[in-house]
C-alpha cells in the first residue's frame, strides 16, 4: 500500500506510531457505542427527540466552555496526559450513560462527555501538529484516518452483534477496558507540555471570518453526523445490527480511498482541488438522505456520504495542521479552533429544536458544505 520507504519511516516514528496505534483503539472502543448513543437514549431509555436534543445540546454547550477553560490545564499536566485524563472520562460518561435507568440524571453523562472530547481533541491534535512533517502531512493525515477507520470497521459490528445478543452493560465493559488499553501507546515516549499564551476576550481575534465561518460549518456537519445520521437511520431501518453494518462497511471502503486522497493530494493546490469537489459532492449526498427508504439505499448513501468526506476530511485536516504550525502558539489555534466547531455544532441542534425533525439539519449541513467549499 506505502511505498516501502514510507511505511518505514513511521514504523520507526515512534510518536506517530503511538498516535496511530491509540488512534485505532479508542476508534474500536468508542465507535463499539458512539454511534449507538443517541439510538440507546431513543430506543432503550425511550426518551422522546425533545430529551434526546437536549442531552446533546448540553454536551455541545459542555464542549464549547471547556475548550476555552482547559488549554492552560493541558499545558500544565502534558498532552498525552491530556489525552489519558480524556479516557478516564470517557469511562465516566459509559458508566453514567449506562446507569441512567437508576439515576434519571441525563444530562450528568452528556457534560462529562463534552468535558472528555474537549480534553482529547485539544490534546490529539497539538500532538499531532508537533510531530507531523509538514512535507508528507497528508500521507500522514491518511493514515491516521485509516487507522481510525479500522477501528470504526471493527467497533460498530461488533458493537451491534453485542448489543443484540448480550446487552448495553458488556457492551460498555468491554469499551472501558480498551480505552484504557488506548492510553498506553503514548506513554513510549516523552511527554509535550505546550505553552499557551492568548487571552480568553481575544479568542477570535487574528482569524478571519471565512475561517471562522468554515469551522462553524465543520461543526454543523459534525453533529449532523454523530446524532441525526444514526437516528435517522434507526428510524428508517429499526434494527441496531443493520446499523452497525452499514457503519463497518462504509469504514472498509474509506479506507482505501483515503490511502488514495493522502497519497494524491500532496500540494496545496490538490488539497484545495480535492477539498473543494469533496465538500459538493458530500452536500449533494446529505440532500439524497431526505428521499432514502430501504436498507439498500441506505448502504448506498452512506457508502457515498463516506467517501465523498473523506476528500473534505483529509485535506481540511491536513491545511489545518500546517496553518497551526505556523502560529506561535499551536494550542491557541486548536483552541479556537474547537470553539468554533462547537457552535457550529450547537447551531446544528437549534435547528432541529427549532424545526422539530431531523430533516432540515440534513438540509443546512448540506448548504453548510456549499458554502465551505468556495470559502
């Protein structure tokens, strides 16, 4: 698949190694029940879509503050550390998530897991950034997306067939054994401790608004992706197996397409190129989905919708990492970054709460895709 040469040179890169390897197990273990979250909230607990809404609303809102709080924390204690305090609080949300039925305290679960996703993508990312090579980002770039897609072709099958045959409870025991298992990797090697130094009132200052505009349509996207996509699907299709192997099935085929998107787009222009044709034919998917009835158009659309996103994915990432880089202050950038997308992603549920369906979130992140692809 690599070239000889560059397959060992990041077997021999031991950082990106340790990212790629917690990459894949975290992917297993969280997409074994990330994508189940909404449908267990609607199917198992049978909170209507008003409870459902809220519950993401007050983890989108639980992101947004703590990615503008923590960066001097993570600072402090190192990102790997970061991304290890991360995974304890995943195990806290699972186990909050699982215990509703006792404690009826929903909203409990959705802050510890804005609180987690905030503290780990913060983390991940300045990661990354320190240790890429500017030169073969995006062959870096595709290979951290293979190995998250292996764990996503892994997780939500498996995910499923234990759902269906033993329950939630397992299901959750089994994630929290391997995130803790996902932290360990980083620990081969020394630890990175990022100044930062911007000012909480001037979080937006030195960005433009097309860029900022961008990461508030990622974000949308994003919410449409983790909440309305799979509820959507459970409600059209009913059956959490069926669920699990669309998402296994669309992981397989990415992965062999991101290989191709890394490897191709090596330049700025083909990263542009790429992005661009990626984010319209991905919006042209997203208005598909309002017509989607039987479980073969459903394969078909979400086949599509995944691989039309990974020509957005792995470029905007890639650009991104490089405009970080740049900055005197990495963590400043990830910090704003992240703020950004997450009100996007709390726009994304205001229209759902505003219109009352899922429909027209498919809609506006549709438009939203249009809009980002001539920024």
């Amino acid at each position: 698949m690599f070239g000889h040469q560059y397959l060992i040179k990041y077997l021999f890169n031991r950082e990106l190694s340790e990212i790629y390897v917690s990459v894949a197990l975290k992917n297993i273990a969280l997409s074994m029940i990330g994508i189940f979250v909404p449908i267990y909230l609607f199917a198992d607990l049978e909170y209507p879509l008003s409870k459902i809404l809220m519950f993401f609303l007050v983890y989108s809102i639980t992101m947004a503050v703590t990615a503008v709080i923590i960066p001097k924390f993570i600072s402090r204690v190192g990102v790997k550390h970061g991304i290890l305090i991360s995974m304890m609080l995943f195990i806290v949300h699972i186990v909050l998530l699982e215990s509703l039925n006792y404690h009826g305290l929903f909203y409990l679960p959705a802050i510890v897991w804005g609180i987690a996703n905030a503290i780990y993508w913060l983390s991940f990312h300045t990661d990354f950034v320190k240790n890429s090579d500017g030169k073969n980002r995006s062959r870096e770039v595709s290979l951290w997306f293979i190995m998250a897609y292996l764990g996503i072709l892994i997780g939500p099958i498996l995910g499923s067939i234990i759902i269906t045959f033993t329950g939630f409870l397992t299901l959750f025991i089994l994630s929290i054994l391997l995130l803790l298992l996902s932290a360990v990797p980083l620990f081969l090697s020394p630890e990175i401790h990022e100044p930062v130094s911007f000012s909480y009132k001037n979080i937006f200052k030195g960005h433009s608004i097309r860029e900022t505009l961008g990461y508030v349509l990622y974000g949308m996207r994003v919410i449409m992706a983790n909440f309305a996509l799979p509820l959507f699907i459970f409600i059209t299709l009913g059956k959490y197996i069926e669920l699990g192997g669309i998402a296994s099935l669309a992981a397989l085929v990415s992965m062999g397409l991101g290989y191709f998107v890394g490897r191709t787009a090596r330049t700025e222009k083909k990263e542009k190129l790429f992005f661009r044709y990626g984010a319209l034919f991905h919006s042209a998917g997203l208005f598909f989905l309002l017509f989607i009835k039987t479980f073969l158009q459903m394969i078909v659309i979400n086949i599509y919708l995944a691989l039309s996103f990974l020509f957005v994915e792995i470029p905007h990432h890639s650009r991104m990492y490089s405009r970080a880089k740049k900055t005197r202050n990495v963590m400043g950038f990830i910090t704003y970054r992240e703020t950004a997308i997450s009100i996007g992603r709390i726009m994304g549920i205001l229209i759902v709460v505003a219109m009352g369906s899922l429909e027209p979130l498919f809609m506006a992140a549709g438009i939203g895709m249009i809009i980002w692809a001539f920024l």
